[in-house]
C-alpha cells in the first residue's frame, strides 16, 4: 500500500506559484534588458548632441572670423545678429568672460532641448562664448533607434525569453502529462505504480493518490477473483450435492458387477473380454474420484488440528509416491530444513494438498527428468517449495490453474490444485505457482507458524 495522502500544500510550494515566479522572473528580466538598451541609447543621443554643438561651435567660429576679416570696423554684436540669421538653433554669443559649462539638458516644448556653452577663440585672440539650443525628442530618438540596430537585438531578446518561458512552463508541466498517460494506461487496465519525475506539492500528491487508487484497484481486483472463485465453488457444491448421492451407487454397482464379471470369466490377462472389463473398472474408479472431488468441494468439514512439524508431512508424502516416481523414472529427491518446528495443521488435509501438487509435478515430467522438495522457515512462515523439469505452462495456463474443473490433462479432474488452495488458505496459508514454457514449473505454498484460533 502506498504511503498516506500529503496535507494540503503550502502556497509558496505550489506549481502555480512556480510558474507564476518563473513569469514575473523573466517579464522582468526582459523589461531590465529593454531598459539597459535604451539608457545605453540615450546615452549615445547625448553623445551625439554634443557633437553637434561643437560643429556648431565650430561654424560660429569659422563665420566670425570671416566677417571680422571681410569687415574689420564692425561692431561684435552687429556681427552676432547677422550671424545668429544664419543658424537653424538657436545661439547666442556672449562675448563676456563667463568660462564653459556642462552641457544641460532641459524639459521643453514638445520634447527637450540640449543646452551647450562653448568657449570660441577668434584669430585676433579674441574670447567669446557661444550659447546653443538644440532641440531633440527622445521619444523619436528611441523609436528610430528601435528602427535600426536596436530594434533587432531588442527582438532576439524578446523570443529568446518567450521561447525559454515556453520551454521552461513545458517542462513544469510535464509531469501533469505524465500523469495523464498513466491514467490512462490504468483505464485500460493496466495497473502499475506512477512515478511522475516532479517534485512540486501537486505533483507529489496526485502521484501517491493515483498510486494510492491503483492498490485500491489492485485490491479490489483479487476481492473480485476471490468472489468469482467463491460462486463458482458454490454453485459446484450445490451441484454435487444433488448429483453425489445419484451417482455413487449406481458407480458402486457397476463397479462391483464388473469384479464380479471378471472373477467369473476366469480369463487369462490378455483376454479381450477381460481388458475390456478392466477399462470398465479404471472408467468408475475416475468417476468415483469425480464424485469424491464434488463431495470435498460441497463439504465445510472442520479442520482436525494437531501439533506437527511440515517436514514429518513431506517425509510421509515421499514415501507414498517413491514408487511411483520410480515407475515413471522421474528422480524425486527432497531438501527438507524446516526441522522440528511445531505448527497446528490438519495431518490428513495437508499430506492431501501436498501430495496434489507432487502428483501434478511428476506427472509433468519427463523420463529421467527431476522433481525437488524443499522446506524452510523464513520470520514467522514456514515454506514449502515444489519444483519439476516439466514443460512449463504459458500466462493463459496460469491465470487458470486453480479454476475447478480445468485441466490440460487427457485423463485429469481440474479439481486437485482447487482443492489444494482451499485446504491451505483453510490453513490461512497461500499457495503459488510459477512457470514458463521450456522451464518447468515451480509450487509454493507458504504456512504461518503462530498458532491458529477458531
């Protein structure tokens, strides 16, 4: 059974939490990168407003020195006039002694404005200082920027973390796929345990529950199998309830009219007439076991218990069928470690139950093959293992060996190994039995040692 249901799990363990962590994780980190590339780009904006004050310095400068030349009785500020008509920024030309100043920038209308004094030195050595105001938006800025080779490595950024978004919420959510296959494979009834590969609250939940569900099924599977035994055991019962006492004196009839044929014939063995009565005889004596396998279903009989050790059981059992193993020439041999433990059982039902299953494993197997008899303690069990060299049985066989009434035998009952599992779980013991083609088959039967109460 599977470990017991987890309490309900703490929000911070939780897979929505996760994803929704890993969501937040990567807006912001795509929202840092964006931020990073435009700052680095506002950065470069500056940069270039500056340059474009010194050019203009640099213009003011040229033209200064041009009309000075070409003028030289003209007023400075008569000059400054002509000159500010010339430029698109604005400028101004302070010809004090005020020195240079960082350059500003300046909320303004519809955008900023660039601010930038420069110290311009004319030819006749003169000092003026030369006022600008140029005017940008850095919203266009941006936009263009985005338009050129920002706007690219912006993008790779945003599908790179789009991608490992889906990548990585694909992953968190695998094991719900998980899931869902194993539920399936259990509607189709298949039962086997699910092991989801997460370690998050949910997933750890609705693994142990699924697993859970599965003993549940497993459990209910073997209830079922052992009711379907339990009915047709029934219905065997009432059956031979009724047809036992109609049967077995005719068969005592027959049976004891064929002795009496053969008797009066007086006829050697190899007589016809006489092996034909002989066949009449083998016939009834399969029909009584028949009826006496019906009977032993049909009766509850109360089991008689008294102090035995298994081995003292398997030891009789050998030496019932050492003679018949040795007709058969199958070499039956026994490893018996159980010694002397004490265990209630019913002598009579269990040398029964066991001598069932040695019967079937010698008639499995082949001249010079091998039958083995084990036993041996194990905790608070006690085992007995049964093994042949015969051919084996496939998984449909199996799943039927211990249906009443079904054999593989030409001249079986089906009702042995029935027989035997009810005297051993009587015995509250269990019974198994595996096998595959070509390699034998192997019984065991597994016993408590406590002491059995009424």
């Amino acid at each position: 059974m599977s470990d017991s249901l987890p309490t309900q799990p703490r929000w911070h363990q939780s897979l929505i939490a996760r994803i929704i962590v890993l969501c937040v994780v990567l807006l912001l980190c795509l929202l840092a990168s964006v931020y990073f590339f435009t700052t680095q780009y506002y950065g470069h904006i500056v940069t270039h407003m500056e340059d474009r004050a010194n050019n203009a310095a640099e213009q003011v400068r040229s033209q200064l020195d041009r009309i000075l030349v070409m003028n030289p009785d003209m007023e400075i500020e008569d000059v400054i006039d002509s000159l500010t008509d010339e430029f698109t920024t604005d400028v101004k030309v302070d010809p004090g002694d005020s020195g240079p100043v960082q350059p500003l920038v300046q909320p303004g209308k519809g955008g900023f404005y660039f601010e930038a004094r420069q110290v311009v030195e004319l030819s006749d050595g003169t000092s003026i200082l030369v006022m600008m105001e140029l005017d940008f938006n850095p919203q266009t800025e941006v936009i263009r920027a985005f338009q050129n080779e920002y706007l690219s490595t912006i993008t790779i950024i945003f599908v790179l973390t789009l991608c490992l978004m889906i990548y990585l919420i694909a992953k968190a959510l695998r094991p719900i796929r998980e899931l869902s296959e194993s539920c399936t494979e259990i509607a189709e009834g298949n039962l086997q345990y699910v092991k989801a590969e997460g370690n998050t609250a949910e997933i750890v939940a609705l693994e142990k529950t699924f697993n859970a569900m599965v003993d549940s099924l497993k459990e209910k599977e073997i209830v079922e199998g052992n009711l379907r035994q339990a009915q047709r055991l029934s219905a065997i019962g009432n059956l031979a309830a009724g047809v036992a006492h109609d049967v077995r004196n005719p068969l005592n009839a027959i049976k004891l009219l064929s002795s009496h044929a053969l008797d009066s014939l007086n006829a050697p063995e190899n007589d016809h007439t006489a092996k034909q009565i002989r066949t009449i005889r083998t016939e009834v004596d399969r029909l009584e076991d028949i009826v006496s396998g019906f009977l032993s279903l049909a009766k509850e009989e109360e089991l008689n218990f008294e102090e035995t050790s298994i081995d003292t059981i398997l030891a009789e059992c050998l030496r019932l069928m050492k003679k018949d193993a040795e007709m058969r020439g199958v070499n039956l041999t026994a490893e018996l470690r159980a010694g002397d433990m004490p265990l209630m059982l019913d002598t009579a039902k269990m040398s029964r139950a066991i001598l069932n299953v040695l019967i079937n494993a010698l008639e499995a197997c082949p001249k010079d093959g091998r039958v083995r008899l084990f036993s041996r303690t194990s905790g608070d069990t006690c085992e007995v293992e049964i093994r042949d060299d015969g051919p084996g049985m496939d998984d449909e066989t199996l799943e039927r060996i211990f249906d009443a009434y079904f054999t593989t035998k030409a001249m079986g009952t089906g009702l042995g190994l029935s027989i035997t599992r009810g005297i051993i779980e009587e015995h509250r013991g269990s019974v198994t039995i595996s096998s595959s083609p070509g390699a034998g088959s192997q019984a065991l039967i597994t016993l408590p040692t406590s002491p059995l109460t009424s």
